[in-house]
C-alpha cells in the first residue's frame, strides 16, 4: 500500500511517555517563542509540518481489512549567525543550531497489539513514538585554514556510505584546496530510518524489553553502545574537480573487541565551469568481507546547453555487519550498463529523458549462473504557466520476470499558484516466473489539492486507490499543513 506522503520513522529516544510528549511540545513552544532573543542578528527558521493519515487495504478474497489512521507532527529549527560576527572580514565566525523533532501518534493500533503474550501481540509496536532525527550546535570559524565543527546528533554522507550517530564532527580547511574530516561517537540503535522500510542490518530487532517475559521473543534485545569513527580526506582542484577519500569502522560492543563493519570509499567528481564532459565515481570496497560493496560511475556529455548524454555503470553487492544474521542469507550482487539522454531543464517548457540499460544479476543459488534483464525508461514534462503535465513509461523484461507500465499526472495552477488541484492516474502489469500465481495489472489513480492562503501557511490533501489481484485494493487519503516562519 503506498501512501501519498513519506513518513520517517522516528528515533526513540527513550520509553514513549506523556512526560515525553510534555517535554517535546515545551521545546516546541520554547524554540518558536524565545530563540529569536538570542541575537538580534540571528537568523531563524522554523517549519512545523502536521500530516494526517488514514488508510484501509482489503484483501483480494475479502476476508480481511486493515483500517489504520495516525498523524506525524514535525518540527525543524535552523539557526545562523548566533555570534553576530558571521561579517567579519578579519576572522569570521559563525555558530549555528539545527533541530528536528517529531512525534508520530497512530490511532488504528489495537490494545491487543501492545500487550506481551496475547495472540495479536506486535513486537515493538508503539501507539506513539517521540524522537529526534537531527539535533547539534555547528560552528564555522576562519577563511584559510577554515575550522567547522558539528556536536550532537549527526547524519554523515560520504563515498563510504552513510553514518547516524551521537558525537562530533571537526572539519579543517587548507590552502583552499584541502579538505580533513573526523567524527567519533556512538551510532544510533536501534531507531533511525529514513525510509519506511523498517529494516535491521544485525538481523534483530532492538528496542526496549520492558515487560517482556524472558521467554517470549528472544530475538528483541537491548540496544547497546557501538563506537564508531569517520574520517575523510579530500582535494579540490580549482575548475577541474574534488577527489574525496573516506573509512568508516563500527565496532559490535563497547570494548572494541569486534568489528561489526568496516569500508574505504572513493569519490571523484571530474566537472569544470562551462565544460561539456562531467564524470563521478563513486566506490565502497568493504574490508570485513574482502570484496567491493558499491561502485558507480557515470560520464556525461553536454554539447549544446540543456542537452546531454552520458553512459552509467553500477555495481552493487548487498553486505550486512559482520555480526548479523542477515549475513547467512542468500544475496544477488549485480551489475548494470546503460545509456541515457536528457534534453531540457527544470525551466524547460517541455523536458525529456530516456534510458536503456543491461543488469546482469547473480543468484546465489544458482551455480553462479547469471540473470539477465533490460531496463528502458522514457520521461516527459510540459510546463506551462497554467498546467503542469508529467508522463513516464518504463518497463524492465528478461530472466527475472516483467515490470512495465505507465503514469501521467497533471497539476492545474488557479489565483496565482495559490490553489493548485491535481490528479494522476497509473497501469502496471508484473509477472514473476518463480510464482506462476504472482501476476496480473495493478490499476492506481490518486487526487490531490494544494492551497497556499498565506505566504507562510501550505493545506495539502489527497486520496489515493490502488487494486491489483495479488494484494486486493487499498485506499488511503492524507492531509498536511506547512507552517514556514
């Protein structure tokens, strides 16, 4: 069932509480009112963003339905120039902070569903959940050398993949070409998503066992501590590019006694100002398992100002931490060749892309015999001052079964962009040939309404429906309001 917003799933940040929920709607109040006395030079932003939710899938045989509803609170605070010297040209310097809370309340969870021991008990299911996805004072200090620094709660992106952790991170700045990162600190368990997909790399699921008989669900455990560090090198050539190399080690307990993942990155990014050919590579090797993890390049080819095309390569072998149970399971590494042409802008009347590409695919349980399948994607998009209309076909066919289909959407801007309706509407048809039963059409339309009565206030609301034989039909309709001050 896909819905019509993305929701994060929250950090937990301790047991769910109405204390919790106090204390986050203080820090709420608290940052809205009193953060612009810090400095009157400051600057500030606050966006509070409040998603409503509710969505019903029946099944196929109408034997069951799932009605569930909830609404998301968000909150995100950015702060600049709390020193007031951020325009000093002999030694500028800057202090910021940024915030970003959220609590998430689903009214369809079941007390059933809460209480160890009983039939349609959910392990780890929470009515409501109350974090923090970021939260960390940053500071910028000098033009050459140049001293940065981030100390709370951090999300670190570099070649050598991604990183979530409580700690600090320092970044030192030389002869504007050199640039030296470092971060040390506890990774977050067990709670950060970024997606909706509620995985766990260890292969259990961590959380809070209070109540919890000893017997029952021996696969949840208590969190515990992991230190990891980040360390990054890079050089930047002026018109030319930056080459950026980084290592990652996470270690599975607190003593240091093992390493649960350990990787060194590459990064190259080959562009200049004006110049037709870019490149990018990008490259994980990981160390615990002695073999490359991700690699992707991509050259591309500009003649003529809003045209390009370009050739792309993946290669990509999923890898879990060396202590997770994941790591006993079948994975297929692939690898994946294509081409692509792009003409237009995001300014461009109309805009088109396509693609075809070659993935090549390795079960594991299949004597290494390979798996192979065509990718082709075709986009277009027309703009205009009144409409906005998006269509997109793309299909993947071969070996590993058929994904083909097409969706159209078509946005409707009234009173200036002030009230905008939209509607969209998709056919898809799947075939996988390891389920002779798992085929057939999945058929979606959807609705959508943005209003923006003020500058600083955003009403969305939407409806979605979904039918395909396999999952039955779904309905979910969803609303949001943005308040950006």
């Amino acid at each position: 069932m896909q819905c019509t917003c993305a929701i994060v799933r929250l950090p937990v940040v301790g047991s769910r509480t109405k204390a919790q929920i106090v204390a986050l709607s203080v820090v709420t109040v608290l940052c809205a009112l009193f953060a612009p006395c810090i400095s009157s030079s400051a600057e500030f932003s606050v966006t509070s963003e409040t998603i409503g939710q509710a969505y019903r899938i029946r099944g196929r045989d109408g034997l069951f339905s799932i009605p569930r509803s909830r609404i998301t609170q968000l909150l995100f605070l950015h702060a600049t120039d709390l020193l007031s010297v951020h325009d000093d040209l002999d030694m500028p310097m800057d202090l910021g902070l940024d915030l970003s809370l959220g609590l998430d309340h689903d009214f369809g969870v079941q007390d059933a569903s809460l209480e160890p021991g009983n039939d349609g008990f959910v392990p780890l299911l929470a009515r409501t959940d109350l974090g923090m996805f970021t939260g960390h004072i940053s500071g910028r200090f000098g033009l050459d050398p140049r001293f940065g620094f981030e100390l709370g709660r951090l999300v670190l992106l570099d070649p050598a993949g991604f990183v979530a952790m409580d700690g600090l991170h320092v970044e030192l700045g030389l002869f504007g070409i050199l640039e030296m990162g470092f971060a040390m600190g506890l990774e977050l368990l067990p709670d950060v998503r970024l997606t909706m997909v509620d995985f766990s790399p260890e292969g259990v699921a961590w959380g809070n066992r209070r109540g919890y008989p000893e017997a029952l669900h021996p696969e949840i455990v208590e969190p515990r501590l992991r230190p990891v560090i980040a360390t990054s090198v890079g050089v930047r050539v002026p018109w030319a590019g930056t080459l950026t190399l980084s290592y990652h080690c996470t270690w599975a307990d607190p003593e240091f006694l093992a390493v649960a993942m350990e990787r060194l990155g590459l990064g190259l990014e080959l562009s200049g100002f004006g110049r037709p050919l870019s490149a990018v590579l990008r490259a994980s090797y990981d160390l615990v398992h002695s073999r490359m993890a991700e690699m992707e390049a991509q050259v591309t080819l500009r003649p003529a100002p809003g045209v390009g095309f370009g050739l792309r390569f993946v290669h990509y072998v999923p890898l879990f931490d060396a202590c997770s149970i994941f790591s006993v399971f079948a994975v297929d590494p692939h690898d994946e060749l294509g081409t692509f042409v792009d003409m237009g802008s995001s300014r461009s009347p109309l805009a088109l892309s396509a693609g075809v590409a070659l993935r090549l695919t390795t079960p594991q349980d299949q004597d290494g015999s390979r798996l192979s399948d065509v990718n082709a994607q075709l986009v277009a998009h027309v703009r205009a001052s009144l409409f906005d209309l998006a269509w997109t076909a793309s299909g993947s066919g071969g070996q590993s079964g058929i994904l083909a289909g097409t969706t159209a959407r078509a946005d409707l801007a009234l009173l200036e962009g002030r009230l905008v309706p939209g509607i969209g509407a998709g056919l898809w048809f799947f075939s996988d040939p390891l389920r002779r039963d798992h085929h057939g059409l999945t058929a979606g339309a959807s609705a959508m309404l943005t209003a923006i009565p003020v500058d600083l206030l955003r009403l969305v609301a939407g409806v979605d429906l979904f039918s395909n034989r396999v999952s039955g039909t779904g309905l979910s309709a969803s609303v949001r309001i943005l308040v950006e001050l």
